[in-house]
C-alpha cells in the first residue's frame, strides 16, 4: 500500500515537474529556445504526438537458404523474405503527428533550421522565416505526418503510401474528432515536400461560420486511414494547447 502511494506521489511529482519546464520553455522568446528546446516541442509537447508502430514477425526468422531453390513450394511471404531478405529484427516505424497549424511548431521548426546555419542568413531572409512562424492560421487547421524508422523496409511503403496518396481517397477515411464526436473530414492534402515538414492534412477552421475547435472541446483526435495497412491515430488535450495565454492549434 505504502508502495503504490509513494509511486502515485512520484508521478504526480514527474508531472508537475515536466509542466513547470515546459511553461518556462513557453515563456520564453522562441527566438532564443535551444535545439533541446525547439526538439521538445516537435516531439513532446502538446501540439505533437508520436505513434509507435513496431512489428515483430519476422524477429525470430533467420533463414538459411532460399527455398526456391530447392523445389520447395514456396509462399508469398518466402518470395518476399528471399527477394528483400529477411530482417532478423522487430521493424519500428514512428509517426510525428504535429500541428502544423499551431505557432509554437512552426517556431521550432524555423529556430532548428536557424541554429543548423553556418552562417547568419540576410535580414530579409529571416524576416521571411520569422513571419511564417508566427503569423496566426486564421482559415485552416494543419496536421503534419513525418515518419522515421529502423528499416527502410518498413519506412519505404509507408513513404511510398504518403506521396502516392490523393484527396480522393482520403476524404473519407480522415477527420479531426472533438470529445463530443463531431467529425470534421479532410479538405486538403499535400504530399511530403522537400521542406522537410511532411505530409499536410488540411482542414477547414470554420466550418459552419464558427471555429471547429474551442476551449470546450476537451480533446482532439486525428484519425487518417492512408490504406488498408497504415492507421494514424493520435488524441491531443485542448487544455494543454494554450500558448502566450491563447488557445493554439
């Protein structure tokens, strides 16, 4: 007993410390935010998730030779494993889901880009940036997908899937969920660019005259089904999503 009430305290502690370190991140100009700083926010704040998707079936196989040839029957899986070789490992894809739409991602993507630079960029140039990173979405919400992963075996079919995907078929089988289960569906893909941000979702800010997302709606969930084998599905916490004392997504 005295156990589980020291582990709940500590979690509680963890917590509360984790909150108070990304406050003063926030207050913080984003203009003078650290690599760490900038990475916490595209990987873990509360306008960026990450799916986990790992698949161990090929883990334990360890072939010796190929069975083709030696007249064995052999199976889709077999010509697939002899043609691509097997990975003798779990295989792990990561999906980034970011809001794209929100400042504080923008800002830390143009702060890394910043901070990789040898050299100062023109003036111009970084008033360019700066205003793309802060200037406030007042007509669409922007999901970002980027994937990373051990084994370009994995990752590649799942890149393939991305670029090769169109507004036809995702339509329907990709929305944004509020708590109270109102579905607000795609309007508007973008393939991965070179930019680096990834794939865009895009969806209308105001359907119906009136903002789709409010302070109300307690959670928000991403769902995009991009075939019968890739299943993205994240949720966000509305009250955790405010920055320099406004909501922002």
């Amino acid at each position: 007993m005295k156990r589980n009430i020291f582990g709940i305290a500590m979690a509680f502690i963890l917590l509360s410390m984790l909150a108070t370190t990304m406050a003063q991140k926030y207050d913080k100009k984003w203009t003078e935010w650290s690599k760490k700083d900038a990475l916490d926010v595209l990987e873990k704040s509360p306008w960026a998730q990450t799916q986990n998707d790992t698949d161990a079936s090929e883990q334990m196989y360890s072939p010796t030779s190929d069975p083709r040839l030696q007249g064995n029957r052999t199976t889709s899986n077999d010509d697939t494993r002899a043609g691509q070789g097997a990975t003798n490992q779990a295989t792990n894809v990561k999906y980034h889901v970011r809001f794209f739409s929100a400042r504080p991602i923008r800002e830390a993507h143009i702060r890394l880009m910043e901070l990789g630079q040898s050299a100062k960029p023109p003036a111009d140039a970084i008033t360019r940036m700066h205003n793309f990173a802060e200037v406030k979405s007042e007509g669409s919400i922007i999901v970002t997908v980027t994937i990373e992963g051990n084994d370009p075996r994995a990752t590649n079919p799942v890149m393939q899937a991305l670029n090769s995907s169109v507004i036809g078929t995702l339509k329907n089988n990709c929305y944004l969920q509020r708590a109270d289960g109102k579905q607000l569906f795609l309007e508007e893909y973008i393939p991965p660019g070179k930019d680096g941000f990834g794939a865009r979702f895009i969806f209308l800010r105001m359907p119906d005259e009136k903002p789709f997302i409010d302070a109300n709606s307690k959670e928000i969930r991403f769902f995009a089904q991009v075939n019968s084998n890739i299943k993205i599905d994240r949720r966000f916490k509305i009250a955790d999503m405010m920055y320099q004392g406004e909501l922002e997504y």
